[in-house]
C-alpha cells in the first residue's frame, strides 16, 4: 500500500508533461506548417482523451514530419525526404518534362517560320547586282538613287569603268581616285553626291555639252588618292566626288 502514493505521483506528472507538449504542439503548429510548407495534423479533445470507453477513439498519432510533407506534396513521390531529387520525380517531373518539350517543338516550329518568312528577302538581296543595283532592261541597271548604269565607255560598261576606281593602279601617271568599300562601298558613295548635288550641298557644277560634271564635297573620308603621284604622297584621304552624267546616266565617277 506504501507504493500507491508514489505511482500516482509519477502518473501526475506525466500527464502534466504531456499536456505541456501537447499545448506547445499545438500553438506552433501553425508556425511549422507557414514555414516548412508542412501540413502537421491537429490535436482535438478528444484525442488527448486517454480514459473512455472502448469506442472511444485513441491518441491520434502525430506523423513526423517528412511523413507529413510527403503527404501534402503527393507530387514528391514516397520515400524518405529528398529522395524525389535522385529518383524517377513521379507525376511532376512527367509534366515539367512534356513542358520542355512541347516548349522544344513551339521553338522549332517558330525558327522554321522564321526561316521561310526571311527567304523571299533573301532571294530578293540576290537579285541586286552588287547588292544594290536593279536591272531594269538588258545589262541596263538603276541604284536606289535612281542613277543609270548602262553599257559604254573603252571598257564596255560604266560598272566595268567604275571597277577600275575600286583598286589603285600605283603605275599610273599622275593622280588615280580609290573608292573604300569596292564596288557596294563607291555605289553607295555616288549615290549619297548624287543627292547632295541635287540638293546644291557643298556642289559645284558644270555644264559641257550634254555632259553635267558636279564636284561634291562630302565632308568625310571616301577613298584616297592613289597612281603615281597619290603613291608619292602616302595615299593621302579623299574627301570630294567627281560626278559626271548625261541626264541621270552615269558616265565616270571618282575620288578627289
């Protein structure tokens, strides 16, 4: 009998602790779940009832946590925690996966519409001789400025012509004009004295016969001044455009 009062004692005092414990569960539970992204079960009356009859229900037991994140993200898979990142990645990883490839084959469609909208100006590009000029009759070629390039001259055609100021002659008596940028590079700069001279931009004219002979200067570097005597002075920069026409046809266009 001396040992009753003892065991009930130690009965007491469990069930203080555990009253401790269940009440600090239950006011951080919220505070587990918000952060950890868990879902921890709640503790009811009744599950802290450990008397009752034998319908009474019992302690309800509190999964751990691992348990309980894998059971509020199904998408996980099963396991131990951490090892959805190693393993297949069940329904999830299945639909991220389709994802990507649907994204692959949207990508793949979109860069082939991409590529056959840019051909037709591709072929158009490589209609232009040089890039620039349209052929408007046989061998007869208009720039974007509207200046004709038609055959003539000891060469056979102006652009033949033209080509020879696309590269110095360093044996040629007295001065030799050198477009920059080959052929694009001197259609582009007679184009752009063509428009300035039609402007009276920094232009001189003059008239000989059926010929107009426009001197531009064009404020910036187009060539350099090469032959004989341009190789005796280092190539020095050209600056100005000689142009001369017959209406809009171009007979010879040089550097200065």
């Amino acid at each position: 009998m001396a040992a009753h009062p003892s065991g009930k004692k130690k009965t007491t005092v469990a069930g203080v602790v555990i009253a401790i414990l269940i009440g600090g569960y239950t006011m951080l539970r919220p505070q587990i779940n918000e952060a950890t992204g868990w879902n921890l079960p709640s503790i009811s009356k009744h599950d802290t009832n450990r008397g009752g009859s034998g319908n009474s229900p019992g302690p309800t037991q509190v999964k751990p946590p691992s348990e309980a994140f894998a059971a509020s993200n199904p998408d996980r898979g099963s396991g131990a925690t951490g090892s959805s990142k190693t393993g297949s990645g069940g329904p999830l990883a299945d639909r991220m996966s389709s994802a990507q490839s649907s994204s692959k084959q949207a990508g793949s469609a979109s860069a082939g519409s991409d590529t056959s909208s840019a051909s037709p100006g591709a072929a158009a590009d490589s209609s232009l001789k040089y890039g620039l000029l349209q052929e408007t009759s046989s061998n007869r070629y208009m720039s974007p400025a509207g200046l004709q390039y038609t055959p003539g001259s000891a060469e056979g055609h102006r652009l033949e012509h033209l080509k020879r100021h696309t590269a110095d002659q360093p044996s040629r008596p007295g001065k030799h004009g050198v477009f920059d940028g080959g052929m694009e590079g001197a259609l582009k700069s007679i184009d752009k004295a063509y428009e300035n001279a039609k402007a009276e931009k920094r232009t001189t004219k003059q008239v000989d016969g059926n010929r107009t002979i426009y001197t531009v200067d064009m404020g910036k570097r187009v060539g350099y001044i090469g032959g004989r005597e341009g190789n005796q002075r280092r190539k020095p920069m050209a600056r100005r455009i000689r142009l001369v026409l017959e209406g809009n046809r171009v007979i010879t266009a040089f550097p200065l």
